[in-house]
C-alpha cells in the first residue's frame, strides 16, 4: 500500500448537545477508494466536509499529505477535489465555457482548451459544450460537476453520493470513470446510498448509522451490514 494521503484520527463532531459524528479512524492512500454507506442523516455528509477541510472536528486531527490540515490550507484546496450536491454554475455561461473558467483558474494555461475538450468527451457531454446550465437535465449537470474535476488537479477526490440523478447506465459509467481515477493513482473518499457502485469501486468500506460506525471492512464484508 503507498503511504496514506489523507489520515483522520478520531474525528467526531457536535454541534452543541447533538452528536453528529462519533469518533472515526479512516485513511485513503492513493490508488485506493473507500466507500462510506448510511441512511440519510447517518454522518456521511459531515464526515467527508471535514475530510476535505470544510469543517472543523470537534475531536481528532485530520492530516493531508503528512500535515495536519487547517482550514486555509491552499495545498489542500489545490490537490482536494469535491464533487457534492448540484453546486451552482454561471447561468450565463455554457459548458464549455464554465469548464474553461474552472481550468484556468486552477493553472491548466495553454492546454485548458484540450482539458475541457477530454472532460466533455469523458462525462458524455460532448453535445452540450455549447448549451446553458438551465438547458440540462439533472443527470447532465450531475455529469457537468464531475466533469469539472477533470479539468483541475486532483490527488484526492471526495465524492458524495456521485451518483444522484444517474440511470443505471450512467451508474455504470460512473463505476467506471472513478475506476480509471485509482488506476491513474488519485485516492478516494466516496459516500454512496448504491452498494453496487461501492461494491465496484473500493477496496475499503465502512457503514455509518446515527454517526457511529456499526460494521467495516472489505465491501463484502461491510456491504453485508446494510443488505
């Protein structure tokens, strides 16, 4: 296993008297995926906003790449990529363009053009690099956000619930688009409610329930607690 990347040591979270989160251990190395399951409400969200320094533990210590991260850690920003709920795009800019922005502003220079032009092709979206936000479905826009990962530098994706708003075909070319992340040697974080897309993606599991973590392992073995 290459070194860890991202290591949190007993991280839990409250918010005044409601236990959030009860203290977890997780490390993702690169070339790996672990895959956090639960129902709705379960901490899922929380944990993975802390994992990519959006939140601060209540307890524990989240360290990146050998140092502990704080919230203005601008190697963090620059290396963690987040793919969450839909997240807002400029209305007035189309795909295209909107990929453009997120490339440039990440340092792509002169190869933004072909970044954006290999994003498009890899999330299917190669006939709607001129249309608006506005004009796209649900499943597209959830294409357009994942696409706006690969235009940037990514040693760490943190993905939740990726696969929102996808058909089972999309599922699978989902499966299969985060597979080619690992072999290219990022690491990931992944929260899914689809025991299938954990099932072909991690190499780790683990299963919250009121924020505790009630089973782990091998997804066979952490999997079987939510079947």
């Amino acid at each position: 296993m290459p070194d860890v990347l991202l290591r949190l040591t007993g991280v839990s979270r409250d918010y005044g008297d409601r236990v959030a989160l009860s203290p977890i251990d997780l490390s993702v190395a690169p070339g790996q995926c672990v895959a956090v399951l639960g129902v709705n409400g379960s901490g899922k969200s929380t944990l993975l906003r802390i994992a990519a320094g959006r939140d601060r533990p209540s307890n524990g210590v989240v360290v990146y790449a050998g140092r502990a991260m704080t919230e203005d850690d601008l190697v963090a920003r620059t290396e963690i990529a987040v793919v969450g709920d839909l997240a807002s795009a400029y209305p007035d800019l189309t795909v295209r363009e909107h990929l453009q922005l997120v490339a440039v502003a990440h340092g792509a220079g002169r190869d933004a053009a072909g970044q954006v032009d290999r994003a498009l092709h890899e999330c299917r979206l190669d006939d709607h690099g001129d249309a608006l936000p506005g004009s796209l479905s649900s499943g597209q826009l959830q294409a357009l956000q994942l696409a706006t990962v690969l235009v940037r530098p990514r040693r760490l994706l943190i993905l939740d619930e990726p696969e929102q708003r996808l058909d089972p075909g999309a599922r699978r070319w989902l499966a299969g688009l985060l597979a080619g992340e690992k072999a290219a040697g990022a690491a990931l974080l992944l929260a899914t409610h689809h025991t299938e897309l954990a099932a072909a993606v991690a190499d780790h599991a683990l299963v919250l329930s009121d924020g505790a973590v009630i089973a782990e392992g091998p997804p066979p073995v952490a999997l079987a607690a939510v079947e």
